[in-house]
C-alpha cells in the first residue's frame, strides 16, 4: 500500500449550494512531504499501529507501519506505508 503524504484541501460544493464540484485539485501547485503528522494521520518513519478486533474465538490483528521507504509516483516522492493482516482462533482443549 503506497500512501502520498499530502492532503489536499478541495472545496469542492454541490449544485445545490449554487457552485459547481471542484475538478481539479491543482497538484502542480501543492508542495508534498513524504513526513509529517496531522491529527488524523501520523506519517513518521517508524510509527506503528495496532488495531484488533475479537469475534468468538477469533482475533483478527492489523499492524500499520511508517516504513523508511519512498516511492515516485508520477512528480511525487510517496512514503510506504505497510500493513500486516493476522487472524488467531483459540481453541480451549480440556
């Protein structure tokens, strides 16, 4: 999974509101990071996450990690960010 570390803010507004939808997001003119933190969203190398969520028996595990790699996409420098997938079923033997 590649994630570019920009956000880019599109004020993009329905026919409703009298204004057309944004089509373009002027990338040109943004400036990109492949770091950074927002209250939202933590690209620094080495940041881990751990989410986990236990049905039944089963656990299923997903660790995001920031990892010290970029990739170009087109003009942008990209972070990578990976993620690990793992389900454990517990078995009770009396």
């Amino acid at each position: 999974m590649i994630i570019s570390s920009a956000i880019i803010n599109a004020s993009g507004q329905t026919k409703a509101f009298g204004k057309n939808f944004t089509e373009s997001l002027m990338q040109d003119s943004c400036i990109f990071s492949t770091t950074g933190r927002n209250s939202y969203f933590i690209l620094e190398v080495g940041y881990q996450q751990t989410l986990q969520g236990i049905e039944g028996k089963d656990t299923t595990t997903l660790v995001i990690t920031v990892l010290n790699e970029t990739k170009k996409i087109g003009n942008v420098e990209t972070r990578i960010v990976e993620e690990n997938l793992f389900n454990l079923t517990f078995q009770f033997i009396l």
